[in-house]
C-alpha cells in the first residue's frame, strides 16, 4: 500500500561478498543465496512478515516477479519488494553481482490465528525455473497470532 511506510534497511542487506551456505539453483542462470525470515509473525493485512533475499545471477535474466504462497494459510498475500542494492527486476542484475534484497509479505483480510509453511516460487520472462528440481522452495514457518 503506498500509505505503508518504507522500513528500514537491516546493515546485512549492505554487505558484500557470497553469503556462507549452499547455494540453490534456480534454473540455470539463477542462485538463491540466502533466505533470511527476519520477521515470521503477524496479526493481520498491515502487519508483514519480513524476508530477506540474496540473489546470484550466472548470466543476463529476463524481467521476472517473486510467487509467494503460504501453504496452509488462505487468501492472496501482497509483496512489496525493497531493493537493497538498488537494483531490483531480474533484468537488471548483472552477472556475478551479489544482488541483496527484502520483501515485505502483507496477508489477507481475515486470517485465521495459526501456521502455515511460507513457499517461494520464481517467475523469468515465460519460464518459470526450479529450486533443484522443485517449482515451489519451502522458506519457513509463518506465524498468524
């Protein structure tokens, strides 16, 4: 919502260099780097669940959106994504370029108190490329108290 305010950028979205862990291919010019759930809680549609990203791209990428679904939750959720790096839009990320962001997942008007499995899911140009071998990668848990 533009009446939402813009939260501010946690100092890891700053840093340089490949985060340590392994990384997950998506597709074949892709890599997710790190999934952070910084915030897995919320109460309700101005309350969101915060997630941090950091992308590797191999090779240049067609303009392409996030897919976010919360198995076990009902309802669409909103995402709006803040560029750390300034350099959000699959198309703009350069080769070899660590590419950190955050997106800001606001629920569904009426949700249901409980917890549902919090799935990413990628879309590039007409493709839609997979986590290893899966359309949708798990993230973690979310919380609706």
């Amino acid at each position: 919502r533009a009446d939402l305010p813009t939260p501010s950028l946690p100092a890891r979205c700053q840093a340089e260099g490949v985060p340590a862990g392994q990384p997950i291919p998506v597709g074949d010019r892709l890599e997710l780097l790190r999934v952070d759930l910084s915030d897995t809680r919320t109460s309700g549609p101005d309350d969101p669940v915060i997630v941090d990203l950091t992308w590797r791209a191999s090779g240049r990428l067609p303009p392409g959106d996030l897919q976010w679904y919360a198995a076990g939750v009902k309802g669409t959720w909103r995402a709006t994504t803040v560029p750390c790096d300034g350099m959000w839009g699959f198309e703009r990320f350069e080769p070899g370029t660590v590419v950190h962001d955050r997106v800001l997942l606001f629920p569904p008007d009426g949700l249901e108190p409980g917890q549902g499995t919090l799935q990413l899911g990628v879309k590039l140009g007409d493709e839609r490329p997979e986590f290893s071998g899966e359309r949708f990668l798990d993230v973690g848990t979310i919380e609706v108290e």
